[in-house]
C-alpha cells in the first residue's frame, strides 16, 4: 500500500494538519475528539478515524493527543486551534501515515494560513531542468540550483484552486525584493496540475501596504506537468519587458480564470531553504493573508 508519513517533529501542531475532504466530495457525518472523551465525543483520534465513513469530518479539541494515526480514507480531521491540538509521537513511528490512497492524486492539508497538498507516491521518471540563463540577470531565485537531482520538491505544495474545486477557491503569491532597478523578462514557477481544467495564470504585480495589489502583467499557462512530477518550470516570458525598482516589493501570483473554475493546480515548495522565512500569502473569501513560511515556494524571476 502507498503511505506517506508526516514526521516534520515528534511533536506535531495542526498547524498544517487538517485533511481536507477528497476534491469533489461533500462531507458526512461529523465526528469529535476531546482529552476526556465526554459529551459525545470520542478519547482519542485513532478511535475516531476507525469508526469514521469516508468523507466524513472529525472535529479535535485543543489538547495534547499521543497516538500514531494512520489515515486510509478521505476524510477532513480539523484542529481546533492551530498551535495547541498537538499529535505527541515521541516514541512513535509517526504523528500522521497517510496509508493506501490514491498516489496520483494529491492530498489537501488544510493549514492555519492555507491549503497545502502532498503526494504520497512521487511519479517517476523525473526529468532535468535547465534555468540557467546566462544572459538575463537573475532578479531574485530559490530554485535549488545546487541541488542534484531536483530544482525543487516534487511532492508538497500550497494548492492554486478555482471556486468549484470542491475545496473552495485559493490563490497563492510570493513576495521578492529586487536589490535594484531590474527590467523583469523572464518570470520561472514549479507548479504542477491535479484535477479540473488544466491551466493556471501568473501575474508579477506590485505590493499593495504589504500585499499582492495590482497586476503589472497576467499569463495564462496551460498544460501544466502533473503535481508530484520534477522537475518542469512554467516559463513565462516578456518582450518588452517590465520595469521594477530596486529595495521595493514586488508579487509574483498564482491564481485561477474564469474559464479555470474547478481547476485543482499547487505551487511547488523550495529545497533551497529550509531554515528563513519567506513571505507568502493566500487569497481566499476575497481577501489576501500575508505570513511566513519555511520553506516558500519555488520560482525565479530573471531579467536585466
């Protein structure tokens, strides 16, 4: 069977560990878990998976849980609050094992600032990606240039997603600086394709009192390689090219058309920085969240 294993620390928050219902399907029954077991509520969330139908949403209080819970069905297990509903697996294999769900398609994990998704079974053979530009300066990068088999992770990434996704709509942007007046030309994205129409948009747009604002130039990129492939980049590309200040924020943005209403894409995480935190935000229910993250997602913009 496919699993993957959620272990980033023996002691894990919910931080970014709600699973979502599978894309396209409505939610059941809702079940709960609490420390004490009481009004109605279930001791324990391996107790509550097992007695869980698929689709179904478990519902877990704060406290602190020692369990090694394994999900094989689809279903939505949603902290109450992000940093104190804890999965404590000190002693454990792991916090969370994703075990026997379909590997080619991708995972939603619901997290305090924005929907991720992860596969469980990267599909391989990965092919090699050249961004080396020698003529074009690079305006800021995270791919992982020096990284030998990849230019960036394969199988996690924060989900770019139409309103009938069946996960409701989320759109994602990156935040870089440049260090001087650049002309951007060259603008490169890991993103990968899950479900519904096959297509994406990216903008470069200027900031907005610390958030993505309006949009300097949009693309619209179709046929996107599918997500938990490597190591393709979307490349997008201006003639004429568009002017940025140095020392002044800039986005790039990652959203969904019209025409891309159950669209299902995710924007690939970083493997050239696991440590600081890069500046991202989510646009969901018409509004952008602004936070930090390690490690960001994985583009490059390129000009001169």
């Amino acid at each position: 069977m496919n699993k993957a294993n959620i272990r980033q620390h023996p002691r894990t928050t919910f931080l970014a560990l709600a699973m979502l219902c599978s894309h396209g399907a409505l939610c059941a029954a809702t079940l709960c878990v609490n420390p004490g077991g009481t009004n109605g509520c279930y001791d324990s969330i391996v107790i509550a998976v097992a007695a869980a139908a698929a689709n179904d949403t478990i519902n877990v209080a704060v406290g602190t849980y020692s369990e090694y819970v394994v999900i094989d069905k689809p279903l939505s297990i949603v902290g109450e609050n992000g940093h104190t509903t804890i999965i404590e697996a000190l002693g454990l294999p792991d916090g969370f094992n994703i075990d026997g769900l379909n590997p080619a398609r991708g995972i939603s994990i619901s997290g305090q600032d924005a929907k991720m998704m992860i596969v469980p079974h990267a599909t391989l053979p990965f092919t090699g990606e050249n961004s080396d530009d020698t003529a074009l300066v690079t305006i800021f990068s995270n791919l992982a240039s020096k990284y030998p088999k990849g230019v960036y992770w394969c199988c996690s990434g924060y989900n770019v997603m139409g309103p009938n996704s069946g996960a409701g709509e989320q759109w994602m942007a990156a935040a870089f600086t440049p260090d001087a007046d650049r002309t951007v030309t060259k603008i490169e994205v890991s993103a990968g394709w899950s479900e519904g129409t096959n297509g994406i948009l990216i903008s470069l747009n200027n900031d907005n009192n610390g958030m993505p604002g309006n949009a300097l130039k949009t693309w619209n990129v179709s046929n996107l390689p599918f997500f938990g492939t490597c190591c393709t980049l979307l490349n997008v590309f201006s003639r004429q090219g568009i002017p940025v200040t140095g020392g002044q924020q800039y986005w790039v943005v990652l959203s969904t058309s019209a025409s891309e209403l159950n669209t299902v894409d995710a924007w690939n995480v970083s493997d050239a920085d696991q440590v600081d935190q890069a500046t991202i935000a989510s646009f969901t229910s018409n509004a952008w969240n602004v936070f930090q993250a390690a490690p960001g997602v994985a583009f490059a913009v390129k000009g001169n």
